[in-house]
C-alpha cells in the first residue's frame, strides 16, 4: 500500500477478480503508476474524479433519502455544486410506502433529553419514496435533460421477485441516469417482503438478487451494505462477485433513540408509541470508518482496484470526515443527514476543507492519497508482536556500547554512564 513518503511512486498490481462486465460500459483504465504528492507547491487541488467511468468535479455525493426526494431538491444539489445526486429509493409500487410523523429524533451531547449541546445522533424512521414511480421517472428525465453532464444515480428496492425488479430497472435506465445504487441495507420498513437490509443479511439470497440486477442493468450498479450483520466483508464480497461495480457503506444502523424521562415514551413518538430506526450523524462517523477500512482491505486483497469502487458514507460534515474515508480507500463520500441539518451548500465548505486538507500534504488529486492509511491497519497480535520487538530495541540502546570501537573521547563519561546498571 502507499506510504505518505511524497516523493515516492508506487505501483499497483492487485490480481484481477473475473466478473461480468456491463455491454458497451467503458471503466476507466488507470495507469499503473501513480505520484503520491504534487511536484507544484502552488497548485490548486483538483478534486474532479472517473469512478466506474463516471466523470464528477468532486467526490461529494448527495447520499439516498430527503436530500433526493424530488426534481426540486435535486435541482438544488445540482446547482449547489455537488459531485453526484443518489436519488431517494424508489420501488414498483409507491402504494405500499406510508410514512408516519414525527418520523425524525436527535441525540445531543449532554444529557438525554436535553435541548441544548451539539447534535451528534440522528435517529429516522423514514421508509423509501412514497411518490409515485411514474412521478419520480418523469423528473428524473427532467433533471437529465437539464444537466446531461451531471451524475444522477437512481436508488432501487423491490420485493423478492426476479421480474419486479427486471422491470424496475428497465424503467428507471430509460430515464437516462447514470448509475443504479440497490438499497440492500434500509434497517427498518419492510422486512416481511425481503426488502432492503432483509436481502443485504442474506448472502445467499443477496447473490441471487445480485445476480438478477447485474444480468439486466446496462449502467454501473452500487450494492449499499448494511452495518447490522457481523461481517461487512462477506455481503460486500458477495455484490462485487455478482458483477457489482461498486460497495456503498453504510446504511444507517438500527437503534433506538432514547425514552422521553417525564412521559416514559420512546421517541420519534408517533400517538405515543415508536418503533426501532435507523441511527445517522456524527456518532456514527467512527463506526463507519471502521466497516469501509474492512471493505478496502477485503477489496484490495480480493479484486482489481481499478474497476471496481466504494462509496463512504456515514457522519460526515466536514472536509477532514469526507479525507478519512478516502485515506482508507472511498472514492466517494456520500452525505445525507449532513445536508438535513446544514443545506445543500454544505458542499462548498467540504470542498474547501478537502482543498485544506490537501495543501497540507501537497496532494494534488483525490488518488494522490486514497487509501493511503490502510497499511497502517493490523491484527492485535501484530500490534504485540511489533511492541515487544520495539521495546527490545529500545533496551538494546540502554546497554550502551555495542564494541570497544565505539567509545569517543568527547562523550566519554556518558557513555560509561549508559552501561552502568544501577
């Protein structure tokens, strides 16, 4: 893996994974070599990327839920400046999906219930898009039409059922967006029906699933992953062996949000009951790290880096939470709750602070340093094994000279001192 020596080249030659490729889809060919740092001090940061040979002007993706709702908030991630829109997940039958309200909880620092402090949990139990699917493919040729150089992804979901979601993606790519993102991981809504993360927990059944998208899907399919399962790896694994282009991680993770402590009642509180939903925001940002930096490194030691891409997603609202996911191996970081709380223009301020973050290294593109702190990841009994072997070394000092040869007239006392025992 790259060091952050900045004058070092590295070559990457990770073994390539046979997969079936899209007809006629064009992946983007990067060269072998790559420089890890800018020779130009003064240059700006260029934050444009090619993932799945989708050309962004940066790496920030507007994440699937209210963000995507509809033509007018798309239109306003458009024009805001954001890399690529994930639109909220759509299904055949738009009937089924009621959402309730309150659907929203946050958690503040401080103590529980406590109006004042930072947010740093967000809780929803906000099922996939209850418009109309007609609705939605109608605006999203519209926002097609009016930005044919910009990235709309469409997010699916459908029920166990190979034709329902042969016809779904049929539908959504005549639309003519970019890319398809499969929501195998919303924790909540309806499970019964073996959507969401009721498929992304199944590898046995997310790879007859994968395998139904894949031979049908003309545009780089993204599999989202779920974190509630044991080992993100093995449905990460599975998506990219069925012929995903792409990992997304994570969804939210499944939680409750705390008990109101004056009327004993969970919250959201819908008529004074609630149900487990999914948990976002800054609390989540360390959990999410860790699922993606187990992606990567299954990735890396698995498939071919260049064809295949991971999307980050989890906490970030900030430039510097946006460079821990690249620097553990994303291409791309999506944002969702972030956008709820501070607006579409929150993506200047990332951009700026990734801008920031790169000068300080003298990166001058998103591959000058992604992945880049992945090595530094080992087991735990590595970890002792390289202490044990440190604390040797550093013995090995404290006995002073190693041979007669090495006493010098100048520092003469002290290096008597340095093998005296007590």
């Amino acid at each position: 893996m790259a060091s952050l020596n900045l004058n070092q080249i590295i070559s990457n030659s990770n073994t390539s994974f046979a997969v079936n490729r899209r007809p006629g889809l064009r992946l983007p060919s990067r060269i072998g070599l790559r420089v890890l740092a800018s020779d130009s001090a003064s240059a700006e940061p260029d934050l444009s990327i090619t993932v799945n040979g989708l050309q962004m002007p940066n790496p920030f993706v507007i994440g699937s839920g209210p963000p995507g709702t509809n033509y007018t908030v798309m239109k306003r991630a458009f024009d805001e400046g954001w890399g690529a829109v994930v639109a909220k997940t759509v299904s055949l039958d738009a009937a089924k999906v009621i959402n309730v309200t309150p659907r929203y909880a946050r958690l503040r620092a401080g103590a529980n219930g406590s109006a004042k402090g930072q947010i740093i949990g967000w809780e929803n139990i906000e099922l996939i898009s209850d418009r109309p699917l007609e609705t939605m493919l109608k605006e999203f040729k519209q926002l097609k039409a009016l930005y044919p150089d910009k990235i709309l992804i469409a997010s699916i979901m459908e029920e166990y059922n190979k034709a329902a979601w042969e016809e779904l993606i049929d539908r959504v790519e005549e639309t003519g967006i970019d890319a398809i993102e499969v929501n195998f991981s919303c924790p909540h809504g309806m499970p019964e029906r073996k959507m969401g993360a009721a498929v992304g927990q199944d590898c046995r059944l997310l790879e007859e699933v994968c395998g139904w998208i894949n031979a049908k899907a003309t545009v780089p399919v993204w599999a989202k992953m779920t974190p509630n399962i044991t080992d993100i790896t093995e449905p990460a694994r599975v998506a990219l062996r069925s012929g995903s282009e792409g990992v997304s991680a994570i969804n939210t993770i499944m939680s409750v949000m705390g008990i109101d402590l004056k009327t004993l009642r969970p919250e959201p509180c819908v008529e004074g009951y609630s149900t487990p939903g999914g948990y976002s925001c800054k609390a989540v940002h360390p959990i999410a790290l860790g699922k993606v930096m187990s992606i990567a490194k299954m990735m890396k030691s698995e498939f071919n880096d260049k064809d295949y891409s991971l999307s980050g997603i989890g906490g970030v609202e900030t430039g510097g939470d946006a460079a821990e996911f690249i620097l553990l191996g994303a291409n791309t970081v999506q944002v969702c709750t972030g956008v709820m709380m501070h607006g579409y223009g929150l993506v200047k301020r990332l951009c700026e602070e990734l801008k920031d973050f790169m000068k300080m290294h003298n990166f001058s593109s998103i591959e000058d340093f992604r992945g880049a702190s992945i090595e530094y990841f080992t087991t735990h009994t590595e970890l002792v094994r390289m202490q044990q072997e440190a604390i040797q070394q550093r013995k090995a000092v404290r006995k002073g000279l190693q041979s007669d040869k090495d006493w010098t007239g100048d520092g003469f006392v002290k290096e008597t001192l340095s093998m005296v025992s007590n």
